[in-house]
C-alpha cells in the first residue's frame, strides 16, 4: 500500500521555548542558517495587497513572494520544502565531508562507511577512467541469456542490482493481516514518468527525447543498432503503457489486492516467467503473492511472451544503463541529466557533484547518516514538545466527528476508535538500522550502490518469516516530508521538517497553527480519505461504513474532486480530482482541524491581533505560506500528470474557499472568483 506523503509537523511556539543546537562545520562546509519568516512567523513583504483574498488568496498572501523567486539553476522548483531541503543538504554534506575525512580503505563502523561511499561518489576521475566498464557484467548476462526465461530471472534482481523490471516485486505489510508481510507484484516496464507521455499527442515531443536518450545509452555501451534498437524498445513501451492502469485506478485499495498462489498467477498470467522471476529475487520459497494492477500484469505478460528475444534484450540493457548512468563516467551522467532532468523537468543545470554524492549516500545508507543528523540538529525536547501539540489536533478531531451531521452512530464509533489508535512517530526511530554486514569501500562506487541495495533488499526479504515491526520508519529524519501510513495507523513527522515555515518557535501561535497545525491534520485527515477509510483502527482493509455513511462521504468527495477538475494550472491543462482526491481531502482537513485547534487553545480567551491580522486571518495566512512556491512548466505538467498532490496555488485556493469560517475572515462576498454558495461548499472532515 503506498503511503500518503507531502506534509508534515512541528511544534507550536508556546510550547517550545528550547533553543537550536549548535550547528557544526564539517570540511569547511558552509551550512546556512534556519530561514525564518517576518517578525512574527509570516513574512508580509510577500502579500500582495493589490489582489482580493476573495479572487485569489493564494496570489493575496504570497503573490509578491512568488513574483520574485528565482529557481535554482539546478532545481526544477523552488518552494518552502525545497529551501528546507536544501539546508538539509548542506547539514547532511557537512556530516559526510567530516565523514570521508576519517574513513579507512576497509571501513567497519556506519560513520567511517558513510564518509568512504561519500568518498567514492566523489572521485570523478576514477569514474571517468572505468566509462561503460562497471556495467558489462550486468550486460554480458543479458546477452547471454538463451531465452525469456532467463531474461526474466534477471529482472528479479531488479531490487539489488541494476536490472529493470517489466514486474515490481516489493515486501510490504499485507493489508488485510497488517500482522504479516506478503509479497507484493505490480505493473512496471516504463521508462518515461507516466503511461500518458506515449499515449497523449502534447507529450510526443517528450516521447521522442526518451527515444533519443535510449539510443544514446545504447551506444554509449557498445549495443548493436543503437538508433534502430532504441526505436523498438519505445514501440515496445508504447504497448505496456497502453495496458498499464492509469494512477487514479491504482490508489483504490480494495482494487489493488488480489492475493493469489504462485499457481494461479502462473495460470493466469502465462506469458511471463514466474518462478525463475521469484527466485532470483530470493523468494522462490514464496507460493502467495498479492497482485495489484491484475489486468495489467496479465496483458503484460503476454506482450512478453510476443516480443522477440532481441527487443527484450534490447530494453533491458537500456534500463540498465539508465540505472547506473549517474554513477558512469561524464558521459553516462550528462546524458542522464539531459533527458531526466532537463529534458522532462526543464532544470537547466546539473547539480554539483557533492550534491549527487549526499543523495546517493542518503538513498543507500539514509539511518546512518540520519543518525548523526538528530543528534547534531534536533533537540531532544522538540520531541516532547511536537507530541502535545499532535495532542491537541487529535482532540479537535475526536470532536469534529462527534459532531459530523452526515455521519451515524454506528460508522462514529469505528471512527473514533481508529483515530484513538493512531500511533504517532516523531523526529527519528527509536533503534537505527543496523549497517555492521554492509561492505562500503572508498574505490568502487557502483559497488557501494549495488551492495547498499541488495543489503537492503536483503532485509526486506528475511521480514517475511518475521511479524511486522512497526519500529520501522519509510522516512530518514533528515527527510522534509512526512506520511500517513494506513496499514500501520500511524503519521510519521521526520525531524527536517519541524523547521519555519511549518514551525517557528518565535512565531505567533496563529501562524503556528494554521502550518504545522495543517499538517499535522493533514496527515491525521489521510487515515479518512477516500483511500485511508477503508482500512480500519487495527490498518486492516476492511469496509466499516455503513452504506449510507459511505454513499454520504462519496457525494462529498464527488464534489471536492469536481472543483479540483476544473482548475488549470497551465493553458490547456487541469488537475485530476480523482488522482488528487486523497490530498485534496487531507488539505481540507487539516486546515479545519488547526482551525479548531488554535480556537481551543485561546482557553476562552479573545484572539489577540497581531499586525492587523485577526487570529482566524493569521491561521490561514500560515497555510497558505507553506505553499509559497514556483515550479519551471515542465516540472508543473509532469505533477499534473504523476503526483496525486495538486499544484501549490490549490493547495490554497481549493481549500480556504471550502471553510466557512474563511468567508468572514476576509469579508468574501458573492462575486468574487473563489467564492462558493454554502450548499456547494465541499464539507468532509
């Protein structure tokens, strides 16, 4: 079950008067400071007072902000996460670069491993000296395989080496026994972001840049006819991509789940290698299996099973140059820049090589990084601090659906149950993971990435004999992001993100709320989405509405989504309400909830005003000022078509004008663009 993303919590400033730790240099690492916003947590430089709130709230709160953002050359948008990330980097670049300076040529402990893979992504000449070199086992393997059967048994090493996959295979907790791991198959095979980009005519031009790119790895690792192969491997493509299920498809979780014996997948899916698959992945004791898109997986198989041997070659060792590409020589890494990100991004720049290496070593030992990370950059007592305050929004929550009108008795009392079972993670796990049988070595990058890799997946494959451990965490806490994980019934708030503008400890309380307060409801709000519902207090799938209840809520987010359908982000573009339907719902939510939180915490008390600005004006001027951002056109049309999340300004413009108490707030009146007639207000949670 993919887990809800994109937002996340803090603490509110009168709970947390602490001061920031000391912030270390490590190799003459310049770190930046922690942005802060105003006087008061909310810069007012970035309103632009000549719009109406009622027409555009976002362009009102943050248009003179946004007008003057310049993204990054290296970047393909620029928003309050980005900055954070990128301080993130910079902490995280200091802590590898002190890292590195002390690692040995066999290192033993997870900070010296961390600095020699650091160390080893760093050494561009090396890299430059091997060229294509690293990748001709992996090729000479592909080849060499006498049939599709073997092909397919180099797909299942997709997870611990450079091998792609037409199947994903993964390890995750089995939805309706969310005790237990099950083996999980899913649709794959594409090269480009999404099944649109070969299917719609506005993305052919992306189309041929990919063929493009597919010819020029192909002769960059001496395969025959790199033109003519690149064009059948895209043809090929084009048949998955017309028989893969479209992403709004794939978020329903009832429709995903369909546990099956290797036997009958065999059966039903005959065109595809089933054991050989399982077992290279070391899961050939495997005999049950849950397959999600299955009437995709089966016409894939049988596209399988009609393509020539040398196509299926031929794609392979596209994926598998692409895979390895950006830890290559200068060629391979240019080239996958060129396509990856400026040709479907629009970034103009690639990134400086430090800043390559602390993704890298942040993707393949994230906890051991992240482990330094808490201890230099996170105050033991923000943890406290962040749990009183998701506290509070639990309680606003608990009497919101108290008091829902469209919801009985009998599916109240499921819910209450569920939200009173919410785990809640905060900053960093208890136990980091444990790296002692991993083998980093300074001299051999693609090494330290294959080796990380299998390590991990490793790890995943033994949890199947083992019951779930809900100690884990799908988030390093030098991530700036956080998520709702149905299944586990927990929300999960990584320490890099408990930062301004989500949380300053010397704003105004009001602001406070409407950010980090948005968040942590958000997040709260995605365990009752129209995805999260579904699962119960114990993160089964289970149907615990009642039909009257459940029609009730789908009229709702009917509605919801059919505003979202209609707003265009960029000329002949609109967002998909139904792909966006489970954050559009959490945005809606979370705003509500820190609504109804903030009035709580006045204790009876008037609002005080600050600057102008009411309390309620300033709970909403928080949330709109996490969404103060800008992203290049090429960036915007990939979300549209990829991310269930909707564009920044309708993370504003779509919500506020479904609050009532938004209207009085900023005097809306009927006639102004964002203005909704109470009956046609989209009232969820």
């Amino acid at each position: 079950m993919t887990k809800s993303v994109w937002l996340a919590a803090s603490c509110a400033a009168a709970l947390w008067t602490g001061t920031a730790y000391a912030q270390p240099a490590g190799g003459g690492v310049d770190v930046p400071p922690t942005p802060h916003y105003g006087t008061w947590g909310f810069d007012t430089a970035g309103e632009d007072k000549a719009t109406k709130p009622g027409d555009d709230f976002f362009g009102f709160t943050d248009g003179t902000a946004v007008s003057q953002i310049v993204i990054p050359q290296d970047r393909a948008n620029y928003d309050p996460f980005a900055r954070l990330a990128l301080l993130s980097e910079a902490r995280v670049h200091a802590i590898l670069e002190q890292a590195a300076a002390g690692a040995p040529a066999q290192p033993t402990t997870s900070p010296q491993k961390i600095g020699a893979f650091y160390r080893a992504f760093m050494d561009q000449a090396r890299a430059d000296g091997l060229g294509a070199a690293p990748l001709k086992p992996h090729l000479d393997a592909v080849r060499a395989a006498p049939d599709k059967a073997a092909l397919a048994a180099l797909m299942g090493r997709e997870n611990d080496d450079f091998f792609g996959s037409l199947i994903d295979v993964s390890i995750d907790t089995d939805e309706k026994d969310p005790d237990h791991y099950a083996v999980h198959i899913s649709q794959s095979g594409l090269g480009l972001p999404d099944r649109d980009y070969y299917l719609k005519p506005e993305f052919a031009a992306k189309k041929a840049l990919y063929q493009d790119y597919a010819a020029k790895l192909l002769g960059l690792i001496g395969w025959t006819d790199p033109a003519g192969s690149a064009a059948k491997v895209v043809a090929f493509e084009t048949q998955i991509a017309e028989v893969s299920w479209a992403r709004e498809d794939e978020r329903d979780p009832d429709k995903i789940y369909n546990p099956m014996t290797v036997s009958e997948v065999e059966a039903a899916d005959p065109g595809f290698a089933w054991r050989p698959f399982l077992k290279a992945a070391n899961l050939g004791g495997a005999e049950r299996v849950i397959e999600q898109e299955k009437t995709a997986i089966a016409k894939i198989a049988a596209i399988y099973q009609q393509t020539p041997l040398d196509v299926l070659k031929a794609w392979e060792a596209v994926h598998i140059a692409d895979a390895g590409a950006p830890y290559l020589s200068d060629a391979f890494v240019q080239a996958n820049f060129e396509f990856h990100n400026k040709g479907l991004s629009g970034q103009p720049q690639i990134q400086v090589r430090w800043k390559r290496a602390v993704r890298a070593v942040d993707s393949g030992m994230g906890e051991a990084v992240g482990q330094i990370y808490v201890e230099r950059y996170f105050p033991p007592q923000s943890k406290a601090k962040m749990q009183q305050l998701v506290a509070d929004l639990k309680l606003a929550f608990r009497h919101r659906i108290e008091n829902l009108t469209w919801m009985g008795s009998a599916t109240k009392r499921e819910a209450l149950k569920k939200l009173a079972g919410y785990t809640v993670k905060i900053g960093y796990p208890d136990h980091f993971r444990d790296y002692s049988a991993l083998v980093i070595r300074p001299d051999d990058l693609t090494g330290d990435v294959e080796r990380s890799s299998a390590f991990e997946w490793a790890r995943q494959v033994r949890r199947l004999a083992k019951p779930v451990d809900k100690s884990e965490w799908g988030m390093t806490p030098q991530t700036v992001n956080a998520y709702n994980n149905p299944v586990w019934n927990e929300v999960v708030f990584p320490a890099a993100i408990l930062q301004p503008p989500f949380f300053d400890p010397n704003a105004d309380a009001a602001v406070n709320y409407g950010a980090i307060g948005g968040v942590i409801g958000h997040e709260m709000t995605h365990g009752f989405d129209d995805e999260g519902r579904k699962f119960d207090s114990t993160g089964r799938l289970r149907d615990w509405w009642t039909a009257e209840d459940a029609a009730r809520f789908q009229a709702r987010a009917d509605r919801l989504g059919a505003q979202y359908d209609t707003y265009s982000p960029l000329p002949g573009t609109h967002v998909n309400g139904k792909l966006t339907m489970g954050e559009n719902i959490a945005d809606s939510g979370g705003l509500n909830l820190a609504l109804d939180a903030y009035h709580a915490s006045l204790d009876g008390k008037a609002a005080p005003v600050v600057d102008g600005y009411t309390g309620d004006q300033r709970v909403f001027l928080g949330w709109a000022q996490v969404w103060q951002g800008k992203r290049r056109d090429d960036s915007l049309r990939q979300q549209i078509v990829t991310d269930p999340h909707s564009p920044g300004r309708f993370r504003v413009n779509g919500v506020v004008r479904n609050v009532d108490a938004w209207y009085p707030a900023f005097n809306v009146q009927p006639g102004q663009a964002l203005y909704l007639a109470p009956d046609q207000r989209a009232h969820i949670w």
